[in-house]
C-alpha cells in the first residue's frame, strides 16, 4: 500500500521494514481473514512528542472510517497516552484528522523544516 502513496512512491520493502522498527507504534487494519487493509506508524519518545504518518487504507476500502479508528487507537494507546504533541502532515484528509482533534498549527510561523528530495535507494535499507 504505501509504495502507491503520493509521500513514498516506491517505497521499498527494507525502508518499510526499518520505519517500523524505529517507530514508537506501529498499527494495522485486517480483515476477518487477515488480510491487511490499513497501516499506520507513530515516530514518538511516549511522553511529549509524535508525529503521525505513514497512514494508509487500501484503495478498496477507503471512506469506511478505518483511517479514523487507526488514528484514535494511537492516540488513545497505553503506550502513547501520555503524549501531549501531535503533530502530522495531509495533503488531502483534513477532514479524517479534524474529527480525531487535530487542528491547523496555530503559529506555522515557528516551525521549521529540512525538506530534502528522497533519496533513491536499492532494496537493502541503507
């Protein structure tokens, strides 16, 4: 799924592998029969800061509030509960993160970022 994402396209199986074990939470959406439909991660220290990506349904199952019931699973989590930031980044479901809490920032002008091109990689995780 997140190969196909407009924030990772190509992404590869080991970049996949190495963001989830550096992430603090790492959430899924299966189906009865185990099929995965939905996949989340948080980058966090559990206890002021998380940012939230990498969230995705599968195409097929999309608008069904699976994104929705990810998000609030993480932010309610035991682990994460205590986290008092949040942070993420959408360029198309607003609407998905409003009804969870999330809110424009209030000072943009505050923040910063180093914003640098992906880099192209072989499937190794380097």
């Amino acid at each position: 799924m997140l190969s196909t994402t407009y924030w990772c396209p190509g992404i590869t199986a080991s970049e996949i592998r190495k963001g989830i074990e550096n992430s603090a939470l790492v959430v899924g959406a299966y189906l009865e029969n185990g099929r995965q439909v939905g996949f989340l991660r948080a980058v966090s220290d559990k206890i002021r800061f998380a940012y939230l990506l990498d969230v995705v349904v599968s195409e097929a199952y999309r608008r069904r509030g699976i994104a929705r019931e990810m998000v609030r699973h993480t932010l309610s989590h035991p682990e994460m509960r205590g986290v008092y930031q949040w942070l993420l980044v959408t360029r198309d479901a607003h609407g998905v993160y409003e009804e969870c809490g999330f809110r424009p920032l209030e000072n943009p002008e505050k923040w910063m970022a180093i914003l640098k091109a992906r880099p192209v990689r072989a499937d190794h995780g380097d």
